[in-house]
C-alpha cells in the first residue's frame, strides 16, 4: 500500500483563468498520485521515477475562479493527505478572480525571503533563533483573531537547502550511510543525500502545511548546491579537478530539477518541456536527468532555469544569478547573452500592460555603497587591472568574502540599470519596479537616485533562518555609512573602476534578524511589510510562542522620501 513521502507543495496557480493548480508529491513507491478537491476539482497521474525515488507534479484542472476549496491527497485510491490526527487546518487551493478587460487587476500579496537553515550546523554557528516560515506558518495555521491575511504566492530567493553545512540529524543520517573521514566529508555527495537536505527542511510540521496552502516560486542560490558556486573560473576548474565533484553538482542540479523547479512551471510549459516529457515516458528517469545535468553545468547557456509568472497587473521575472554565468574574466557577466536577453525581452514584452514589475534575483542589485566598490574594485584587480600580483589577492579576497554580487560583474550591473529605466520611464512605465534578493544576512530597502517614472526599488530581504555574526552587522552598517562611502572612493581610484553608473541610497533599514518582507500590489499601489521572528516571552498562561512583529510597514507609492 502506497504512503506518502514529502509533500504536498501546491506550487503553480493560474492567474489568468483561475482554474488550474500544480500539486507536488513524493511516494514511496510507483502509484497513481491523484488530488481530489472539495468542490469537485481535481485531477491524477503516474508517478515518475529518478534514483529509486517517486515522484509526481499532479496537474489540479476545474477549479472555480475566485473561491477556495479543501483539497486531499490520495496514492492508489486511497487518502494520505491531510495527515491522521493533523493538529492543522485543511490544506486549500485559492484561485483568483481573472483580469477582466478595462478593469483593474487583483490585487496580489507576495512574501519572499531567503536562506532557512532547517536546523543550526552540526559545527559552526548556532543557534539561529526562531524561524520566520516556521513562525508565519503558525500564525496563519492558528486562525485567531488578527492572524496574517494569507500570502497569494511565496517567494523563496535562494539557500531553500544548505549543501555544506548539515544539522546533526543529516550528518548523523550521512554517516549511517558511508564514512565521514573521506571527501567530501560532513557534506552531501550525491543525489540521495541531497534528498535528505528537503526531508528536514519539508518534513517539519508548520513548513509542510504552509506548502501545502500557500503557492511558492523557488530560485536557487550557492548553498542549494555548494558555497561560492560559480564565483569564479578558478574556482571551477579547482572544483571539477576534485574526484568527488561531478556527483555532488549532479545530485544537485538533479534535485533542484526535481524539489524546486518544476513547479515554477505552468502546465502548459511543462507540456513542452522536453526532458520532462523524458523522465516521464521511461519506467526510470535517471539516466536522463543525469545527462541533463551535466549538460546544464558543461554549457549553461543550453538550460533556462529562470521563469516568468504574471499575476494580473504584476509581472515577475525570476532570474538565475548562479547558473547562467560568464566566468571569463575578460568577459565576465552575470548573465550570459541569451540569457541576458531573455530578461530584457520579457521586461519589455507587454510594456504598459502590467502596474508593476518584478525581479527576483537572489543577490541584489543595489548594495551598501562600499560593499559595491570593493566588488567592483576586486572584479578590476581580478582581471589583472593592477598586474599578477593584485590578481592573485583579488582572487582570494573574493573567495574569502563572497565579492559575487551584481557589482562585481560591471557590465551587467550596468545592463540591469539600464533595462530597469528603460522599462520605468514614460508614460507607460509601471507604477514600480522592483529587485526582489536575499543573500546578504540582512534587510534594507535602497532606491536610486533617477528621473524614471516609476519607483525603482531594491527590496532585500534575509535571512529567513540562520545566523548574523556581528562582524556582518558591523560590516554592513559600515557599508551604508559615509565614511564606508570614502573607503569606497578609494578603491575605485585604485582600481580604476570609475563611479557606478547611476547613485542610490538607503531609505529603510538595516534589520539583522530573521526575517520577511510581504508586497501587497493593489492598482498602482505597493505597499511593504517586514516581518521579524522575536522569541516566546513569559511564562505559564501568560506564555506567548515564537511570533513575528513588524519592523517596517511602508506606502511604496507615496511621495518619494529624500530622507
């Protein structure tokens, strides 16, 4: 008899029509994988098989645009989903009303946040304090008065799992499997143990009820497969010269495939898919997705791991900052050409028809001002701007504090500029566009100083669960401060980078904690919320559990603060 394994993640639902959802399930075994709506919906199919796992994403058809309905899960006939004696409320799928013509669009909440840790490192730092999903979850889950309105979509920007830094529990579970003294160590070194990284992330109670009900949009970020992944040419020849590193970028790129980016696709795209069509038609889909993966890290520029949703007026592009780039230093580039392109395109396809745009990337686009000239500085020194020697330091420098950002890839900060004010100039600009990151251990809103008829904004927001050393809150402190601003002046002089090609500043923040920040997009409004994770307080009755409280609560379309 057929159980259920991990699951289920409601991921995609239809804006347009308000009719069709995207359900994920992991079994235990071969089985018919079905979902069964409360009014009436639903839909079923075969499971498919990579690395002795199982697996379905379970297209939902017929549901009611507008409404939301119960739904249960069943494999082979019969129900696993909600659990026995589950403590919370029924899993739903919510729909929306479509945009109707000449009226205006729905409104849209969006919660996004990066880099949860499941559970502290085994080694390392620790602990990192209440969990902001967790938390959320638990709010929405409690149903009390004054609860949080639900997310109409969750946005996860990256290190969704920690492949190098394993909680007691997963490394425990590594060395019943194979030796710990041997490469890579207290690290996952394949597809299997990749799979235990989403076992604890979304087998914990709060966070696999909230999939369950809330949609997500997922991107990667370095530690869903490695730290620094792709920072720099060197760094990958080093690492594909290690015995053991074609497994581990395999497993990963094959369990990301698998957990996270299937389900940012809509059915009608998963129906052109080919290699899912691939995985699907042969009784064992490993070998298929293996030769995927390798090409996807031998040639990155033959694989599209960024996507696009449009929710009514609002538009999200999702972009890979890891995959797509260009490592030549030379050359280098955050996006490769057509990837470049792609994002250029679908900015502009429709411009005027949208209020607001989105782009998710989980390093952000506008950094304290220091932290951007260093990186600018580095990727200069890098490239040989001050000889072999510098070269050589800037390399390390690199590595050591995680210079990778949008600033150390000069052209493409200046191409995402310019894109960004191309589409929000004119009298069919969006009301606001806005960088959607994570990455950085902190949250800050920074807007640029341009003439551009929407609001630009970087909206950054993390971490989500883990910890923020205090050399990282001075740092970042420092960076935004203006004496930050001279040290950054003059590692550009040194590195003859030249100022950045448009200025910005910080207009609220930093918050250090863990943490997430809610968009709610109403016409041509914007409105942002942070959300911080505070600890129980009390005791006995008076006890209260982990909570979030806001730190921010800001109208992102009224009169623009000079501050």
């Amino acid at each position: 008899m057929g159980g259920l394994r991990l699951g289920p993640l409601l991921r995609y639902v239809d804006w347009e029509n308000g009719d069709t959802a995207t359900v994920w399930v992991e079994a235990d075994r071969p089985c018919t994988a079905e979902v069964r709506c409360a009014d009436g919906a639903g839909g079923s199919v075969r499971t498919f098989q990579v690395a002795g796992h199982h697996y379905a994403l379970i297209p939902v058809t017929g549901l009611t645009p507008g409404t939301t309905t119960a739904y249960e899960v069943l494999i082979d006939g019969r129900t696993v989903w909600p659990l026995p004696d589950s403590r919370f409320p029924a899993s739903t799928i919510s729909t929306p009303v479509p945009r109707a013509p000449g009226r205006p669009a729905p409104p849209l909440r969006l919660t996004f946040g990066s880099c949860r840790q499941a559970a502290p490192p085994a080694e390392g730092r620790g602990p990192h304090g209440p969990d902001a999903l967790d938390t959320l979850a638990a709010r929405l889950a409690s149903g009390a008065e004054g609860a949080a309105v639900r997310p109409d979509v969750l946005l996860l920007l990256g290190d969704q799992v920690y492949a190098d830094q394993l909680s007691r529990a997963t490394r425990d579970r590594l060395a019943a499997r194979r030796g710990l003294r041997d490469a890579p160590g207290a690290q996952v070194a394949d597809y299997e143990e990749f799979t235990f990284l989403y076992d604890e992330s979304w087998l914990d109670p709060e966070i696999r009820w909230l999939l369950s009900t809330v949609p997500s949009c997922m991107i990667f970020d370095d530690h869903d497969l490695s730290d620094d992944w792709n920072t720099s040419a060197a760094w990958v020849a080093e690492r594909r010269a290690l015995p053991w590193w074609r497994e581990r970028v395999l497993g990963g790129l094959m369990t990301y495939w698998v957990y996270q980016h299937l389900g940012n696709l809509s059915p009608a795209e998963l129906a052109t898919d080919p290699v899912y069509s691939a995985v699907r038609e042969t009784p064992d889909g490993t070998d298929v997705l293996r030769r995927f993966a390798a090409d996807a890290d031998a040639d990155p520029a033959s694989v599209r791991w960024s996507y696009r949703r449009d929710f009514g007026g609002t538009r999200l592009l999702v972009v890979d900052t890891r995959c797509a780039r260009v490592l030549d230093e030379e050359r280098r580039a955050m996006l490769d050409p057509v990837e470049e392109q792609w994002l250029r395109d679908n900015a502009l396809d429709g411009h005027g028809t949208y209020d607001h745009l989105l782009i998710g990337a989980s390093l952000p686009w506008l950094l304290p001002p220091l932290i951007h000239d260093a990186e600018a500085w580095d990727a200069a020194l890098c490239r040989g701007e001050r000889g072999e020697r510098w070269a050589r330091i800037g390399e390390d420098l690199r590595r050591r504090s995680d210079l990778e950002h949008w600033a150390a890839f000069p052209p493409s900060f200046a191409a995402l500029t310019d894109l960004i004010e191309q589409v929000g100039t004119g009298p069919r600009a969006p009301a606001t566009v806005s960088v959607l990151s994570g990455d950085v251990h902190h949250a800050y809103v920074a807007e640029p100083r341009t003439a551009t008829t929407s609001r630009i904004f970087q909206l950054t927001c993390s971490p989500v669960h883990n910890s923020i050393h205090w050399a990282v809150r001075l740092g970042f402190r420092f960076g935004w401060s203006r004496a930050g601003r001279w040290v950054g002046r003059m590692l550009s002089s040194h590195g003859r980078t030249g100022r950045p090609p448009l200025a910005w500043r910080r207009t609220s923040g930093p918050w250090f904690a863990n943490q997430l920040m809610t968009l709610t997009l109403t016409a041509r409004t914007a409105h942002l919320r942070l959300d911080q994770a505070h600890s129980p307080t009390g005791r006995g009755p008076d006890r209260r559990p982990a909570h979030l409280l806001p730190a921010l609560d800001r109208d992102l379309t009224a009169a623009a603060d000079e501050g």
